[in-house]
C-alpha cells in the first residue's frame, strides 16, 4: 500500500510523513510523537535541498502544489 505522503523513517521505523508546502518554501512534517532533534536536522536538511536544488517533492508525477493542500492540512494537524 503506498503512504499518502513523503515517509519520516527513523531507526527502520516509520515515525511520520512530510510534504513541501511550495507557497512557503517549507516541509510540513507531522510526526507520530515527538520530534527528535535527529528528525529537525534531517527535515532542515530535506527542505533546503528541495527548496535549492529541485524547488518541489512531488509524491507521485500528477501531484501539484494545488493538489496537495488537503495533505498540508491534515499534517498541520498532527
């Protein structure tokens, strides 16, 4: 089955999922607990890479920053 957003993988597990909110130039990340500093550096890193060098993360080749802003929502509220 595929996940309905970006994978947050720590340790082998799944700890939470992300999209990038091209409007704010920002990665929504929820997460299931808490964030750990780990899981901050690597979305830092994550967003300035696709803000710099690709300037979108599309989860699959029909997605758009239009389509994605019930995801951006629901992560909001996790």
């Amino acid at each position: 089955m595929d996940l309905p957003s970006h994978a947050i993988a720590q340790g082998g597990r799944l700890v939470g999922l992300w999209e990038y909110d091209t409007e704010k130039d920002h990665i929504v990340a929820g997460v299931f607990g808490k964030k750990t500093p780990a899981i901050e550096k690597a979305m830092a890193a994550m967003e300035a890479f696709v803000r710099d060098q690709l300037g979108d993360a599309r989860q699959f080749s029909l997605d758009s920053p239009e389509s994605r802003k019930d995801r951006l929502a629901a992560l909001r509220k996790i």
